[in-house]
C-alpha cells in the first residue's frame, strides 16, 4: 500500500451492535482509515479491561463529527435513526454509508409498503446510491449517500442476477431462495426470540415470502416477485448466510455451462469467488471475509439446478461491504483492509 | 393400558448407535415391551455408573435371540448388516424392523443405483413392507419384515404426498425440498466431516439432487425425479430435520385451502400435527416426540406455496416410527411408549 | 403403580419458563398426578398447533385453586411472586412447592443479606421444609410449605455434605466448588447477557464469591463460608450443571476411601448415582434425568481430591426435585413418575 | 513498519491441523513474513474455489526447506514427528519452534514419566528454550530450537507465577487449576470423543491431577506438584481457554493488592491485559487475538482469591504465540502481525 495515501477520519454510529462493531475492527486494521467512535444515545463501554483502547470519540452530532475532522460516516443503526441523522452528516460535509434499509428501495411508497411506516427523509432518496459495488461500481465512487445493501440480498443478487441475465432460468419456475442466517443478523438486542434457550439446538422459518428483504432482491437481480419465492430461516450460529436457490434452466445447460456465465460475470471481482462445477461452498468458507462464494450443481437432463451463495452477514453482508463502498468513495484501492 | 396385555422381549442390534440407544429410552418406557441388547461385534458398555443398568443381554444370532425369547428385532444397523441378518432373524421366527436403507426401495436393481452397491438379500424384498403406518397401516399390521423409511423421506412424504394427491402442485414448477439435518443423523461414528470444530457455527449443503433418500420420496409422494429438487443441508444441532418444500399451485388456491388438503389426510392420524395457516413448527417443537409437524404459508395470487415439515430424525425418523409400526405388527395400540 | 392410588391435581404457577414447562412435561407422564396451568399475568400460549393439549387451566388465585380441585401448587416463580402467591395458596388449603429462593435460607434476614430485598412473608420461615429429600424425606413428608433447592447448591449438597460429615476435609484448605450451569438456569426472558450471540462460542464466570446460592450449601453442607469459594460460570448449553469440586484430604485417603463414604450415604437413593473410583461423570449422563451423578479422583500421597457432581438444572435442580418433594408430601412412591 | 526490513520465509509443517492453520492466517497478514506449506504425507488441499491461493508450496524435507530458501520452520505436528523433523530442518540451517510436547520438558526422563514414550531426540533438550516470552524474552531471542508452550500451561502461568513470586500463595492451602479448553484444542482429526453429538450440549472433565500439561506449569510457576490441582475440561466451542484458579492469600489482601503484583509485572507486556478488580475476562475477549487476560476477585476477611485467565488456545495457545516467538528470533517487533 502506497504511504502517501492519507489516512480518513471514519465515524461509526451504532458501534456496540454487531455490524458497528465489525465495522470498527476492520478499520482498526485498515491502512488508510482510522475509527472514530460517535456517541449516539446510551452506547457505553462494557469493557474493564484497565489498558483502554485509543479508538477516538467524538458526539454523533453534525458538531461533532465536524470537530472531528470526519470524512465519513457508518450508520449502523435502525432505519428511523438513519432517517435522521443522514440528513444531518450529509449537510455537515461528511459521506454517508447507511447500513439500515432505510434508502434501499427506489421510492418512499416502496419503504412504507415494506417497512409498514412512513419515510421521514424521501428527499434523500435521489441521490442514495445502492451500494453493491459488483453491479453499481461508477456510481458508488460518485455518491455522498450509500444505501448498503441488506444481508440475504447481497448473496441472493450476487447468485440471481447474472442467471436472470443470461436468460438461463425458466420462468415458469420461478426461482426459490431459500435462506439461512446466523442470529447476529437480528442484531444485537435483548430479546425473547433471539435468546440463547430459544435458539440453541433449534432451527425456526419466519417472514415467509414477506420478508423485507425481497424487494432488494426484485430491483437488483431482476426477477419480478410472482416468480420468487423467498424463505428466511435461523441457523443456531453466530455469524454466515447460506442461500440454497433453486430453478429450473430454459435451455439445456450442464452445471460447467452456469458456472461459465457466472465466470464471464465475476472474473475481475476481487470478492467474488466460484467453486468446480459440482462443488458448493459452506458458511467456514466465508466467515470473517469479505468474500462470497458460490457455488452450484445441475441436472442437464431434467433442467435442475442449485446454486449456494455463501456470505459473512456481518462483513459482505454489512460491514465488510460498506468499507468496501467506503473505499470507492475515497478513490482507495477496493480491497484496502478487506484481503 | 389395559394390565393384561403381554410383554414382548424386543431386541435391538447396533443399540450403542443414536438410533437404537433411542429406541431403548423408548422401549424401556413401553408399557408392553422390554428392551434386550442384542451384542454384535464391539457393542461395549462405557458407561462407569456403579449400579449398573437391569437391561437384558443377548448374542445377535438367531440362537440368541431364540434362547432370549425375543418377539421382534430392531436392526439399527447399517444396510450390509441389516442384509445379512435380517433373514437369519427372521428364520428364527422373530419378526424384524429394519432402520437401515436395505429393504427401503422397490428392488435390487433401484437399491444398486442409488446405493452403488450389490443387494445380498434380494429374496426378502417381496415381502418387505414399508413403515409409513400413515399411508401402509393395513399391510405394516401383517408383515413380517418392515422397512422402516428414512428419516429426510418421512418429513417430505407426509409433506408432499397429500398435495400430489389432491393435484394441487403444478408439476411445470415441479417441487423443490430444501431439507436440513441435525448430525445425529449421519451415524455416530469417528469422522471428521461430523467432528465438533468442523460442524459448529458452520451450515453445509452436501448430495446436491443425488441424494440416496430421494427415490423414497419418489415412490412413496408420486413425484417424478425430474419434478423434484432436493438438498441435504446439515445444521449444527444434534436432531431434528425441518423441510421447507416449495410448489406453485396448479389452481388458484389459499393457505387455508392447502392446509384443508392435511386436515382431510391426518385428521385421525396421532402422529401428525397441522398448524394455523400461516404458521409453522420449529425444530424445538418436535426434539424428542414422534410427531411429524406441518405448516404452511401460501399467496393465492401469485400461486406460490411454502410448506414446512419437521420431525425428530432420531423419532419419528427412526427409532420412534420403528416402534410405532412395532406396535403395529404386534397388536397394540399404535401409540404406546411414544405419547 | 397400583391403579388404586388417586389422581392429584397439581397447580403449576410461572409453566411459561423452562422449569415449570419441565414440571408439566413430568406431570403429563406421572400416574398418579395431572398438571393444571395456573394463569398468573401474561402467560400467553404461543402454540398454534390446531389440535390443542387437553391441560386444564384455572386462575392463579385462592378461588381458582378451590374450583379447580388443586391439591398442591408448583411455584415456578421469582421470589417476590412466591413471597406473595405462598400464604394465599397455603390458606386455601393447598400443599406448596416453591422453587424460587423465598424460603430457602433460614430466616428474613439471611434472606435480605443475600437477596438484597425484605422478605414480605417473614411468617412462613417456622413452617417451611428445605426439600432435599436426601437429608430432609421425614420433615418433608410432613411438610406443607415445602422450600425447592437451588439449583447449584442441590449439586453441591449432595457432594460435600458426605465430606463434611466424615471429616475426611482439611479445613485449612477448604473447599473450592467451581460450578458451571447452562443458560435455561437463567429463567426465560429477554435478556442482552443471555442472547445467543453473546453466550455461544462463550464461557464466563460471575458472581464470584458472591453468588446467593452459596449460603445453601453452607448451612446444609456444615462447610463454613470462609473455607469455601464457590464461582458460577455460564456453558454454552442449555441445561445441565456441573460442579468440579476440590478438596484436600484430612488424613490419607485413597479414591476408594472416598468413594466408599458415597456409598455409606447413598446406599439406598433412588436419585444419586456413584463411577467407579477414578471415573466421573459428563452432562449427557445427567440431562433429562433426575439424577444426581457423583465421581471423584484422589492422590493418595497428596492428598489432593477431585469430586465432579452433575446433574440436570431443570430436573434435579428443579421441577424433578420438586415433584420428588411431592411425591413424598402425596404418600406416593418418591420415584413415581421420575424415572 | 519500516519498509526496510526483509520477508522471511516460514514454513509450516502440520498446515492442514488446527493451529497450522491459525499460523498461515497469520503469516498472511505479517508484514515481513510469508508463509510456506510445507507438505509431509497427505496434507491435501481440499478447497474447490476455482482461483487458488497463491501460497508457496514445498517438501517437508531438509533439501524442500533449503531449495524453498526457508528462514524458519514452525512444527505444528505430533511430538513423535517434530522428534522426527527438529534435528533434521535444524541441521539444515533453519530455526525451529515446535508446537508439538516434544521439548518442554526439562529432561527425557520427564517427558516418558508425563508422555508415555521415549524421547527420541534426547540430545536437542540442551539448546531447547521454552517460548514463553513474558519470561523468557532473552533466551529466545538467541535461541534456534523454541519449544512453543502448552496452550493450558500458558493461561496458568501467566496467572501463577507472579503469584508465586510474590508470596502470596498459602502453600498449605495450594492452588486449584480448573481449566476449560474448546474442542480444537483436541486436534483435527476424526474421533468419536470429539464428534459433534457427543460434544454439543455437554460438558466433561478428563485428566484429572494427571493431564500431561501440568509438569510445565510446575517447572515454570515454581508451584509444587503436591499443591497443585489442575483438571482439563472440555467447553463445547470451538477455541478458547479460561482457567479459574483458586487460592488462598499468605497474608491479608485485597483484590487492588493482588492485581498490583500483575500490574508490576506485566506493566510493558504487549499482550497480557488486565482487568479492574472485581471484574475477570470471557473468552469472546480473547478469541482471535493473541492476548492473554487476567482479572480477580478476593475476599480480604477470609483470604480466598479466585483469578480467571483467558487466552485463545490456537493463537496465544499455539500458533500467534509461535509467531511472537519468530519475531523474536528474527529480530522483528515482537508484535509483529499480532495486534
């Protein structure tokens, strides 16, 4: 890494969640980037260790970050919070990487249909730039507003996009997705559901074929939602989304044949790797990395196919993602602080 | 339970593995049976408890079990051992439950392309019965050898064989069964694909449309193979199995009025369970019963269906529907030991 | 069972958290008993399962007790719930187990010290009976306010009281009990400390030297405070505790010698299980049972000794233990349903 | 960094197992080192991602080392191989750090009396120096064949010896070890004791007052045999190892008095982290980090103390402390790649 890059002041809002504090521990090692810890409401410091960490704090106010010298900000805090402060550390002269789904959809009716309540920011949505550097590079290295994309719909896009292109799945079928999450990616909350008794030893569907998700996954891969059938479900691990997608193949095609249309798509992406024909991921293939996988089989005769996209939920499904996003912004190398 | 029934001397081959130590937690609560170790090779005891177990011992030959007095035989072993001593057993007049896949498809030949290897004990497969009591009650009460199904089969056939019936799939879109295991389910045995580190906080997906239970599925629900997508996933718990199997309706059809198909099926079955439309079971719902649990969510416009199916894969996967259909055969009532 | 005992109706307050759901659950299958859910505030029923359990309900009240025929009542309760719902049940003429620390220790100021609260039903301390049926079964069997064990000190107990009382521990070394628990020892409810996130791939230790379960093992054990350091630490399980207890021997003494004053003390108990010299047990041996299961290792020549004692939290150190209490108030046989 | 400084090349033998593993993750990230595979018998590639990895490979051989220009060899390997290896890549100019038992202990006659076998490479025992740096830094600096410590040992000594050395252990009273470990500290292999179902949701002692482990913390803690009670115990996570060790105070002090003798000790050590009195570490502290935390709680009045030590078993256990070690050899800040 070249030393003359200068090194970016990078505010956090929400560090004590899971992706906030994914975010701080990777640009904590980031050569070019250093954390500012933005106090926002009650996140204290559970910590007693007596060497305290050096990571900077500022208020997560437009004062605050200014004071602060922040070039940046992460907001990895809830829609309506986002909602909120984006506004605030916009007007304030900083970026903004929104990691809720509160700019992800393409209109204010949209949010309100999906998320059952109103938009409070719809002025933003012009200029919010869906953050899912494979597809949206030029624009993301252009936007002052990122809307980080949703976990389970990075590993569908990433997987469904390009077949849907290629023309390769039949539309009769449909597509199913079939998803599975680790429970950080309820966030880091006290809650009946999420507790460890509830969970351990369990594995639970819920928001089937309406969670809110779905939309990111129309916009972005192009299949309309009468074709998609999309199932979220509770794995009893930390951390690792792994989306079994199914569909049937318009034309004859072997499994090499859909890995090649997936090769021609990926073969410059710094973060998305395929596996032989035949091979799929699983989710210690990605966890802790920015990268995902994928993976596939097919039946040529009878028109079956399975694809698994794998992913970190809290790294390209959250954090990982947005300081990629980060790094484009800043006209530094994509892969600063994420190989 | 009336006190003049008989009790019956059960033995069970392989009974240090989780499926035949599970049948005896069962057995040894039966209120008409009584479990016997029957010893092949190295079943040795590990146990250091001082006052040791009251349970009966006897050699896995057909003159121990003769000596023992045993009525019937549990085989919770592996199909070449099922195969070699399943007609020994039955000579000896002992009538026998296999748990293993060797009597489970419709012929040798089947068994040897799902299987990839040669079927030593293809004389018994004419009078083989299998112990799906929900759909073979009748012939299961007459027979003398019984193949107990697999464990991902019974969830999906219970699932899936009522909607094939009522013609309520749309067999262009086919079925897609995305089903996911707890490790119990592959045996328990040294290995390192089911050794602790590899398993925990991960989720992997192996026998992608090969899968060895798949012809089950296909003779037991009326599926054909090409309409018909299946994946084993593991999931890092110890037992359950939770299916969520896809379709499009071939008519215009509610989650009520697919959920009415059930009720007309199971409405007197003990062992199946339907939940309210739109809701499903978890795996916490059925660990240590034999019930099979069913609900479902479904978008009458679009035509998409979701169904979720969940059993014990050591219960009603294994060891529980064993002694159901023991319970069976030998003229009990069908749910003694397992309510 | 001889069919002419009568069937007990058996009140269950608090049968939304996991140790009154273990009471019901032991209940269901008793032969002389029938589990009643006593509502008490918001115990929702979160089942939708369309055909419904058959168990009868009625108001967690005086009145309701009276209609409903109840002839003992479970409190699976906090203290201050216990402390309230104890004389009014008492009154109305029902036998009551309370498996919260109300009466656990032997007088209101105990209770404040460790409890950090005024005990607000001080008159009940002459009455109620601690309910290890080890040491206690006499009083018990007489009592009608009986005081459930806590959990860890029920596995303490039954370990070190046989050491005390043998003199075979140097004082001058003490006693050391390192206690670990699963996660449903503590209670369902949303709580950020117990998420799953923050429990898995975790172990903690808290409340050290402090924890208000110690002063029940000092004043059933005979060991005093000051000889004895006890730490609670959190498995990433969902029940069982283990406590890996240490001594020094007092004159010399092979692990034999030591075993053999277990064996003196336990001759006769249904419930507590000894290993062999040298061996001890795990928690699978223990979970779901109401045993208690006790193993040591000794260096004669150093007199150093390792006593591991284990059982289940919800069993043993709770609903199981409360419903061998009730058996003994009831007359019924102490095992009945339990084994 | 200073750009100056030269890449070393280290190569890894045992790169499959768990802690050879953690070092290439490692070596990955270190700056001035790069990390070679160093293949002895089937140490295969299992990984099916089509863009491979670029990291070297050669021959666990002396010729493979010095062709591949090998500055040193780390030995992540069984004792009998690295008794095999260290004599063989030593001879060929490389330094070695075994992470294996092989020459930990002072004398063969030791390591029979502790590993039940011979020494077979009993003339390395003179040049051996035991890796652990916060009291060895000096030595290991100029040494060629590190004896990488124990992952128990190195919890428990960092915890111990300060203690020791100040005299505030009662020697009569001694000092109880009891060590929890996650399962990688087992190996990577398959064995039924370490498989999935036997491990989840339980929690087993094993080695009690005789795990092989205990001769290093005597020989560096200065605590005699006869006053130390160490058990292992198993934690059903992956990595992770937190000891609570319990003693008794020599003369009055409080928790502030007890962590001032940590604070003097370690006050410039980089990776020993302490806590304020009263409050200890968990493992989600120390997990991935290759730091080892201390905090305590004590009882002045009575003289009981109870410290907590936590350390990741495959980092400051193994390979990270290998890795400190190297950069200690090699010249390099002793951080290097570690923070």
């Amino acid at each position: 890494m070249p030393s003359s890059l200068p090194t970016f002041q990078i505010g956090i809002v929400g560090f004590t969640g899971y992706s906030g504090a994914e975010a701080i521990k990777i640009l904590s090692r980031h050569p070019n980037c250093e954390p500012v810890l933005l106090e926002h409401r009650a996140d204290s410091d559970p910590s007693k260790i007596l060497r305290k960490s050096s990571i900077r704090r500022a208020p997560a106010t437009p004062e605050g970050i200014e004071s602060a010298g922040i070039h940046a900000v992460l907001l990895a805090t809830a829609p309506e919070v986002s909602m909120d402060l984006a506004p605030k550390f916009l007007n304030a002269g900083a970026i903004v990487i929104d990691l809720s789904g509160a700019f992800r959809l393409q209109t204010p009716d949209r949010y309100k249909h999906w998320y059952k309540e109103e938009h409070t920011a719809p002025g933003l949505f012009a200029q919010a730039v869906y953050g899912l550097p494979e597809y949206n590079r030029d624009q993301i290295r252009n936007a002052r507003l990122i809307s980080n994309p949703g976990c389970y719909p990075t590993a569908a896009n990433l997987a469904i996009r390009p077949l849907v292109a290629a023309g390769i799945v039949d539309p009769k079928a449909g597509i199913v997705c079939d998803a599975k999450s680790g429970v950080s990616g309820a966030g880091r909350k006290a809650s009946l559901k999420t507790s460890f008794c509830e969970v351990t030893e369990n594995f639970s569907a819920y928001s089937i074929l309406r969670h809110r998700h779905i939309p990111e996954v129309l916009q972005t891969s192009g299949i309309e939602e009468s074709a998609f059938s999309f199932t979220a479900q509770l794995i009893p691990i930390e951390r690792g989304i792994l989306e079994s997608i199914y569909f049937r193949t318009a034309r004859q095609a072997t499994a090499a044949d859909i890995l090649a249309i997936y090769q021609r798509q990926y073969a410059n992406e710094p973060f998305v790797r395929l596996y032989e024909a035949g091979h799929v991921p699983d989710l210690h293939a990605v966890q802790h990395t920015n990268f995902c996988d994928i993976g596939l089989a097919a039946d040529p005769i009878t028109g079956r196919a399975v694809v698994i996209s794998a992913i970190d939920n809290l790294v390209k499904g959250a954090a990982g993602q947005a300081i990629q996003n980060l790094n484009l912004t800043l006209g530094l190398p994509e892969t600063a602080g994420l190989l």
